[in-house]
C-alpha cells in the first residue's frame, strides 16, 4: 500500500508537467485525466485503510479527501487556456501533500501556508465578479486559523495545532483556551463559505482543506480529554449556535453546500462533538459542490440523521438551538428545492465530474456505513431503511414502467376521423 500511496501523491505533479508539455487546447482534458487517475489511486489507499511514507500519512479520513481533492481537480476537463488550468493542477497537488504532511502530525505552520497557498491558485484559476466574495470569505478564514494558531503558540509555545485526527481524542485535558479553539473552527468555517458559496467544483479544494483542519480540532472537543467548560457552557457551543443560524441563512440565498459545511463545524463545536456526523455531513458539503446539481445534497441525510440523534439525548439549550438550526437548513432546502426544481438527475451529457459525485452522493445516501472511515454511529437502522426504500423505489419505477409499456403495446392506436 505505500507504494499506491507514493503514487498518490506524486501522480498530480506528473499532470503538472503534462499539462505544461501539451498543446493549451489540450490542457485540461491532460490535467483531468490525471488527477481523475489520482482520485482513484487514493480511493485505493482509502479502501486499503491507510498507508504511510516517511513524514506523510494518509489514514482513510485523509486519503479520501485528498481523492475529493483529485476529483475537483478533474472539473477542469472543458478548459482550453493554461492559465485556467496550470493553477487548478498546482493546488491539488499542495493540498494533497499538506495535508498528508501535516494533518494527522498536526503541524500547524504547513498546513496554513496550504490553505494559503490553494487559496491563492484557486483564485488566480477561477476569476470572475464573484471573486471579491471568494477572496474576501478566503482572507478571513485564513485571518481567523492564523489567530487560533497564535494563541495555541502562546499557550503551549507549539505551533502544533490542537486535537488529534478524529475518531483519536488526545490522552491530556485541553490545554488550549476555548477562545484558541474557537478561532480555529471560525476560520475553517469562512473557509468553508469560500469554497462552497460559488458553487464551483474547483472551489471545493479550500472547503475540503476546512473540513480537514476542523475534523483535527474535533480531537479537543470530542472524547474524555474534553473540558467541561470547553464542550458545554463555554465559548464554542455559542459558536455552534452561531454555525447554525448561519447555515440557516445559507440555505435560504446560498448554494445547499455551505449550509451542509457549516452544519458540519456545527456538529463539531456542539455540546455532543458528534465526529460522525461531521464527517458524514462534510462529505455531503463537498459532493454538492463536486456535483452542480443540487440533488446531490441528499447526501446530507445520514449526516443530519446522526446528528439529529446526538442532539435527541443532550440536555440544555445549545443542543435545542442548534436541532432547531438543523430543522430549519431541512426545512428551507427542501422548500427550495421544490420550488426550483432542481431535483432532475444530470443527463449523460454532464460533467463527468458532476455525474460521478452524483453517484457517491446517493452511495452515501443509500450505504453510508460503507462508507467505513465515517464513523457514522448509529446509523444501522437508517440504513436498512434506506436499502428497503431503495427497493422500493425500483419496484415501483419498473412497475409503471412495464404497466406503461403493456398499455401502450395492447391498445391499438386510434384512426383518426375523417371528419
């Protein structure tokens, strides 16, 4: 497995140098071919659970975001001029060995410049009048995660950043101020708002870098390591509170994939610190944006399933706050969605980007549990429900479909008159 997993990682450099060496009309077609081939080799080191190189360490949870990186990498396929393309290649490749280099280790400095870095290509890659927005949420997210940074150092004289790669809590009481802990899930949530509120696949790159930084954070809140002022009564349930009027507002004006991401940090700075859930949601953020159509975030509903069962058994007003948020993100995207109509699945002419995160959205949907480095809790139930509604579905769809098609073959057509 780590020899899959070396070529993980330098596969999207070689695509670098491949774009550079074709024609530009050829340049990402080269580019999302490659890196679609570097989403499935770390979808095989996500199956093999895990591999690990020297410094760099790419456990499930890491390696499939590096594979959603290869995949938003692969949206680039229609782009015909270099400096669209050459960009969008540089950033999955920085993301994927950020992460690997300083997720699980924590190293705080390499994964800010990361951030910094993608952020910095991706919008050189994807200009237009929305670029203020995107660089403006960008610079506070990156604001905010360099003062969670600052004050972590202040305290513990680390640059190591707080937590451990979640489902792991650390062994120690937190030893970082709430206000440090804060900060940090303030600036991967404006992250997230970067990467998800224009709604492109190429955005995704910082949302799924936030998601990362946030799951790492969820080793302080989550587990017997966590204070009770911390995880209770202290400054980042509030935030929780906030994560989740906010992702109430997104869904009325934004794209559903904000409010999914925000729901996600929500989940982690709530009283339950509810890991699966975050994670589950998080995903459903990303597969939105990968796929541009909005059916995609039924993906969302383990995720809001696990966390409404986390929120069932907690006592206290932050967790009633935010189940309420939870309800309200379910109630404002299904309304929209209805009124928009933007329940039709994508044609075969689509994206090839769009079509296969439309696939993982309903794997997600229907088999979250196999989805195994989501701890996704107890969703079992949920599944089996799931897998039967499926059956269902087809049942009847082939149904009227045969009725349809007995009507139309056993009726004859009739004459017209002459009349």
């Amino acid at each position: 497995m780590s020899v899959v997993f070396v070529l993980a990682l330098t596969i999207p450099g070689v695509g670098v140098l491949a774009t550079v060496a074709v024609p530009a009309r050829r340049a990402g077609t080269m580019l999302a071919s490659i890196d679609a081939l570097a989403a499935m080799t770390w979808v095989a080191v996500v199956l093999g659970g895990g591999a690990s190189a020297g410094r760099f360490h790419a456990p499930p949870v890491v390696a499939a975001a590096c594979a959603g990186a290869g995949l938003a990498g692969a949206a680039v396929f229609h782009r015909r001029h270099l400096e669209q393309v050459l960009p969008v290649g540089l950033a999955v490749g920085a993301l994927a060995a950020g992460l690997t280099l300083g997720l699980v280790e924590g190293r705080g400095g390499v994964l800010f410049v990361t951030m910094l870095l993608v952020a910095l290509l991706v919008s050189s890659a994807e200009r237009g009048r929305d670029l203020v927005v995107f660089a403006a949420a960008a610079a506070v997210g990156l604001a905010w995660l360099g003062v969670g940074l600052l004050v972590a150092h202040g305290k513990v004289e680390s640059w190591t950043l707080p937590g451990a790669l979640a489902p792991t809590t650390v062994s120690g009481r937190a030893s970082v101020p709430t206000f440090g802990i804060a900060a940090l899930l303030i600036g991967c949530a404006a992250l997230a708002v970067a990467g998800s509120i224009r709604g492109r696949p190429v955005d995704a790159l910082l949302l799924i870098g936030a998601m990362a930084i946030a799951l790492r954070v969820a080793g302080v809140l989550a587990g017997p390591s966590a204070t009770a002022s911390m995880s209770h009564n202290g400054a980042v349930p509030a935030l929780a509170v906030g994560l989740g009027a906010s992702a109430v507002a997104a869904a009325l004006m934004a794209p559903p994939g904000l409010a999914v991401g925000l729901l996600a940090i929500a989940a982690i700075a709530g009283p339950t610190g509810d890991v699966g859930a975050a994670v589950l949601l998080g995903a459903a953020a990303v597969l939105c944006v990968l796929s541009t159509r909005a059916f995609a975030v039924a993906a969302a509903v383990p995720g809001a399933v696990a966390l409404a069962a986390a929120l069932r058994g907690e006592p206290g007003p932050v967790a009633a706050l935010l189940g309420l948020a939870l309800a309200g993100v379910v109630a404002v995207i299904g309304w929209r969605l209805r009124a928009s109509r933007s329940l039709l699945i994508p044609s075969t002419r689509a994206a090839p980007t769009a079509v296969a995160a439309l696939a993982l959205s309903v794997w997600l949907l229907v088999a979250p549990g196999a989805w195994a480095w989501t701890s996704p809790g107890l969703l079992a139930g949920y599944q089996r429900g799931a897998l039967l509604g499926v059956a269902g579905g087809l049942i009847v769809m082939f149904t009227g479909a045969g009725w349809a098609w007995l009507g139309v073959r056993g009726r004859p057509r009739p004459t017209p008159s002459a009349g």
